[in-house]
C-alpha cells in the first residue's frame, strides 16, 4: 500500500482542541519509543476521535469513574492501549482500590505512561480490566471488545427495564466503543453485531477506524468488503466520516447516534494511520517502533518542541479533566441523590439494587436448592442443573442469561423468565442463536455490569468459546459457563459430538473453576460453588445421560464438592483408592462395593473440582489421598492428561486416548473400558490379586 499523501492541516493551529489532540498523539509516540515496544499508528490517527468523544460527550466523573450510570467507554483495539491510557491520564481519572474505594491516586500518572508495557506498571500492553481504573474491559484480542459491549448494552437495558421508573432514570448510560479492521475481520464481532441488530441496542456506538491497514501490508490483501453496507444488513445505523481530523463531523455523528432510537449505530471514521510521521498510512505504523528521527520529524511537523518528552503543555489535562468532570460530577450527584429518593419510594426494588450493585448475593438466595432423594435410576446432571438454576432464579432476579440454540438441551431456561428481545428487555433468557464465541464475550459484558450471568451449550462448543472464558479469567468475573453432553455419553452423536480433551483443556485455564458434579446432589452445590465465586468465573460440567442419585445416608454429603474432592465411601486404611468424576463416579462406587465384597479394602474419592481442591491445606488433601497409598486409579469419560498429578506414578487411569465413536452409549462402555468390571480388574491388577 503506497503512502498516504500529507496531510494539509498537519501543523499545530494554536486551538487548545488541536493542543490536546496533539499531547495525547506524542505521549503515545514517547511511551512506545522509551518501551520500545508497541503499537504507535493508531493512537496518532485516532487521537482526534478520543478527544472528541471524552470531551464531548462521554458521560463519566473522574472522580468516581466507577458510578453505576456512567457511559462506558471500550477499546476493542486494544493494542492501541496509549490512546487509552493518555486519555485516562488527561481526563484526571483517578484509582479505585481493589477495595472498591476511592484511593486518590491518579488512575494512570505521567510516571505510569513512562513505564508503558513494563513489570508491574499500571499501563500493559494491552488494557486490563481491575490492572487499570478507567479500563472498562480487557481488550487485546480483536473483535472481543466489540462482542463484550454488546452484553453492556444488553445489561443497560435489563437494568433499565427492571429499575426504572416514572421520575427514576437510574439507567440510560450509553456504551461506546473504538474498533478497527481486525476487529471487522475477527467473527466474534460479527456474531456480536449480528444480535445486536436483532435486539435494536440503540445504547451502543461503534466507531470503526477504517485506515484499510494491517500487519502484513493493505487490508486489501485478504479485506476488501464493504463494511458499512454489512453494518446496515445487520440493521444497524451506519454513519461516515470521511476525515478523523474533522472533529466537528466526529461530533456530528455521535450526536446523530444520540437521537437515534430503534437501532445501534455504527460510525464509519477514515483515519491516516501514523498521522503526520514518513511512515504514516503504511504497514509500518501499526506495529513497527518509529526511529528518533522520525519521531523528532514527527513532532516538528505538529509544530511540537522536536526534543520535549512526555510533554503535557500546561492547561491540557485541567481542560480537559473540567470539561469531562463539569458534565459528569453533576449527573453522578444527581443520580445518587436519585438513589436516595428511589429507595424511599421503592424499597424493595431498592434493596435489591443496592444488593446487586453491591455484588453480594441476597439473603437467602440458596434456601430453595432442593436436596435430591436417593434413586439408582437417577437424573442427568443437566436435568438436575435446571432444577437448580430454576430454584435459584426467583430468589436472585438478576441471574440472567442463556443458551446458543440448545435451551431445551442444556435445560437452562428461566421458568417464566421471558424472551429477552426488543421488545421485552426485563425478560432473563437469553437467545444467542448459534454464535458461541459472541455469547461468551457477552455474558462477559453482562458481569461487568454487575448482573449474574450464565451461558450455556454442548461441552464439545466450548473450544467455539476458549477466547471469552480465558478473558473472564483474567478479569475475575463470576460467570457461569454451562457446557452439557460432556462426554461419550453423547453417544450416537458420534465424535464430532464426543468430548475427551475440553476438560483439560478448560481445567488449564489458569482461575477457572471447572465443575463435573458426580450426581444430583452434587450438581446442586456445584451450582452454589459458582454463584459464590464472584470473582472468578466457573464452568459447570453436565452429562446429557441420566446417572444414579447416590444415597446420602450412606454416603459422604455432596458438600464434599466444595472442597474440590472428598472421601464418597470406603475403608480407614484403604488398599487401592478409586477416583471418578461426573458420570464415573456411580461406575467407580458399583467397582467399590464389588471389590469390599471380595475384601478389598477399596475407598472411593469423588473429584469434581481440580480446582477448588488444589486450595485445600496439605492435611486436607492426605486424608482424601493419602500418600502411602500407591495404589491409585481415576476413572474419566475424557484426556488421560493431568491425572497423573492424582494417581501418582504407579497409578492407573481408565480414561480416554483416542476420540470416541457412534453407538449407543452402552457399547461405548464396553469398548472403552468404563464399566465396574473392568475398574474392578485393574484394581486387581495394581494389588497383584489377579
């Protein structure tokens, strides 16, 4: 792609917008130069639209950037974290504790910006949520951004719809985001937008810099569709700006997108990437480090102090931080004088928001979980699972979420929740349609917005979702990602259908706690143990066969499952200890009671969670495992990989090599080994009994 001609306006006109404009183009340029590390071309072409958009119209309060109804404001280009953090720095944001507390530091400071991308510095690569207040969500991997908004605007208009009322605006914030052509390449934001359209979100702006640049050259080398025509399939607004200098046609547009009330709105801005340096417009800029000629060039071109570093002309940040705090401190003290009011007139309404707000569970939010009587005939933990969910709903009103096309499936609707769409925003299911990644980016967008939100599809899809669960992982948010038909149980389905590395693959997900609860009961406190993680995201693991309800008075109470793993039967001085989890664990509990009729002295441990059983003391996990006991075999309808942790190196594991088959489950059973005679047989083969 040949250069971008110059420019005409490029030198400083003396106007305070185009000196702040210009201050955040150049902190960009030294934090990547001092790293030597980064992503400079965006931030230089985008300058002008981020300006114009915080100065304008994003209504946020500095001080409290962490108010209910404020806007908020996502960078789904999230290499391009300099504008962000230049933007948070000029805007006076200042730091909210891990506490929730207003700390008085400056969010991002001057010092922050010089130590860009290093150890322990408050400004990484790429934006991340909790890391940095101001940073509404962790961006880096393109199109997520745009998908996560989508579950804030789907949050702005539960809350809306739930909370508001005549004389009560709690929630009209609008979300915005700033995205780029990666973003319109990536398929998660297409899934994204696609609903968005469906539900009419017409809180949510995008503003696609369409500087038809990539890594590897021109974006026509594999881009050249006519994004805004797709924009409008989708039913979206579409809006162009032909010069991102043109801030006045930038403000034009997002107050078109203001007034605009039946659909979201999707602002086509045509930016120069490296703005005003010789590499300007070419691939170079987007990720390539500039050299201190050019950044020197660069600088005298703006009509800038060529050597001045990390230069912030005074009466910048105070400009700005009073036109972004003379618009929002006003509407934040109103809104919680609002509050105030509310309560008095709706108490109970207000209770449960300041609950949700809160993020604490209500009281007595669990006192309906049912507690599943013994049966050998049992239930399938996903049909146990919407039991659960169902007791659960009516006493936490803002657990809210869906499926991809599988609620019958995965039984996970809300009993009398409703359809979430356009014209019924209180209602609590969501329907996804077949866009797994896009609805685990916006039951992502959900929690950051405080509700409590679940998704939910076939285990084998979840590899559709790794991007989404890894982010809410990294975040700390208490998600709930249900995955059903976790196994070979699928049966028929064949391999395609047939889950063996999924577990794994999630358990190494380093914060995600993953949950295959063993039967009924254990579903119930699995369920508990995800609602109660509210800073760490939860995947429930559900079998689409039915499985024995283990007796309990005969058994160890399913509370076990809250400490990862726990002793479900057997002897005080154990010769061989069996481990199963999900479905296996009734399989494993069949070969025990086989092997004490023959005087094996067999215990049984049920593990559902690596997890949370990792976090047990050392006394704890000895007396579930004790080490003197070698003889050791896990039995899982998944990956061999990881159980060796467990079984030590003499143990054995009945699990899953290959991918599995088509037929009945039964025959599936036998081929495979997971059958109580066979787990049996390798008991008698780890003793020397055979």
């Amino acid at each position: 792609m040949s250069t971008s001609p110059a420019p005409t306006n490029l030198h400083e006109d003396g106007s305070p917008d185009r000196l702040a404009i210009d201050t955040i183009r150049t902190l960009s340029m030294d934090a990547v130069a001092k790293a030597k590390s980064g992503h400079i071309g965006t931030p230089m072409g985008l300058a002008p639209v981020g300006y114009t958009l915080w100065s304008q119209f994003l209504r946020t309060d500095p001080d409290r950037p962490d108010w209910p109804n404020r806007d908020r404001f996502v960078l789904s280009v999230g290499h391009a974290s300099m504008l962000l953090y230049s933007l948070i720095h000029l805007a006076g944001i200042r730091e909210i504790d891990k506490d929730g507390k207003p700390s008085g530091a400056e969010a991002v400071s001057l010092d922050d910006i010089k130590n860009f991308r290093q150890l322990g510095s408050k400004t990484p690569g790429h934006p991340e949520y909790r890391h940095t207040t101001g940073v509404e969500t962790t961006t880096g991997p393109l199109g997520a951004g745009c998908a996560t908004s989508v579950g804030m605007a789907i949050s702005e208009r539960w809350l809306a719809a739930r909370y508001n009322r005549d004389g009560f605006a709690l929630f009209d914030h609008d979300i915005y985001v700033l995205c780029g052509d990666g973003d319109m390449m990536e398929g998660v934001a297409s899934e994204g937008a696609s609903l968005a359209g469906h539900l009419k979100l017409s809180n949510l702006c995008w503003i696609y810099d369409s500087n038809h640049v990539s890594i590897e050259g021109g974006t026509d080398l594999a881009f050249d569709e006519d994004v805004g025509k797709r924009f409008e399939a989708y039913g979206w607004n579409v809006i162009h700006v032909n010069d991102a200098n043109d801030t006045a046609a930038v403000a034009a547009a997002i107050e078109t997108f203001k007034k605009t009330d039946d659909k979201p709105t999707f602002i086509v801005v045509h930016s120069i990437i490296g703005y005003g340096s010789s590499i300007q417009g070419t691939a170079k800029a987007h990720g390539e480090a500039m050299t201190a000629d050019d950044i020197r060039g660069t600088k005298k071109a703006y009509g800038w102090p060529e050597d001045a570093q990390f230069l912030v002309p005074d009466g910048v940040a105070e400009r700005f931080n009073a036109a972004i705090s003379g618009r929002g401190k006003p509407l934040r003290e109103q809104w919680f004088e609002m509050l105030e009011r509310y309560k008095a007139a709706e108490p109970d309404l207000g209770k449960e928001l300041g609950a949700l707000l809160a993020d604490k569970l209500p009281d007595g939010w669990d006192a309906d979980i049912p507690t599943f009587p013994a049966d050998e005939k049992g239930m399938a933990t996903r049909d146990a699972g919407g039991k659960v969910l169902n007791a659960i709903a009516p006493k936490l009103p803002w657990l809210v979420g869906g499926s991809a096309d599988l609620a019958p499936s995965t039984k996970t609707l809300i009993d009398n929740g409703g359809s979430f769409q356009a014209d019924s925003y209180d209602a609590r299911n969501l329907h996804f349609g077949v866009r797994e990644h896009g609805m685990g980016s916006a039951v992502n967008g959900m929690a950051l917005s405080h509700l409590r939100s679940y998704s939910a599809t076939f285990m084998v899809f979840s590899d559709y979702m790794r991007p989404p669960i890894r982010l809410a992982a990294i975040m700390e948010i208490g998600v709930a990602f249900v995955f059903t038909h976790d196994s070979i149980g699928v049966g028929e389905d064949g391999p395609t259908h047939q889950p063996i590395e999924q577990l794994i693959s999630l358990r190494g997900i380093p914060g995600l706690d993953v949950i295959r609860p063993g039967d009924a009961n254990e579903t119930a406190w699995a369920w508990k143990a995800a609602l109660l993680s509210g800073n760490q995201p939860t995947a429930l693991i559900f079998s689409r066969q039915a499985m024995p309800t283990l007796d309990r008075s005969k058994y160890a109470s399913a509370e076990g499952l809250m400490k990862g793993a726990y002793v479900l039967a057997g002897a005080d001085d154990p010769e061989v200890v069996l481990i199963g989890t999900g479905s296996e664990v009734s399989l494993v509990v069949a070969a025990h009671e086989k092997l004490i009729e023959a005087g094996v002295r067999s215990q049984v441990v049920s593990m559902p969670s690596w997890h949370l059983f990792e976090k047990q003391d050392q006394a704890y996990k000895d007396s579930v495992l004790p080490p003197h006991i070698d003889a050791r075999i896990a039995v899982e309808m998944g990956s061999e990989v990881g159980w060796d942790r467990y079984v030590g190196r003499t143990g054995r594991t009945i699990t899953m090599s290959t991918f599995g088959a088509s037929a009945p489950l039964a025959k599936l059973q036998d081929k495979f080994g997971f059958t109580a005679d066979h787990i049996v047989k390798v008991a008698n083969e780890l003793l020397g009994k055979n």
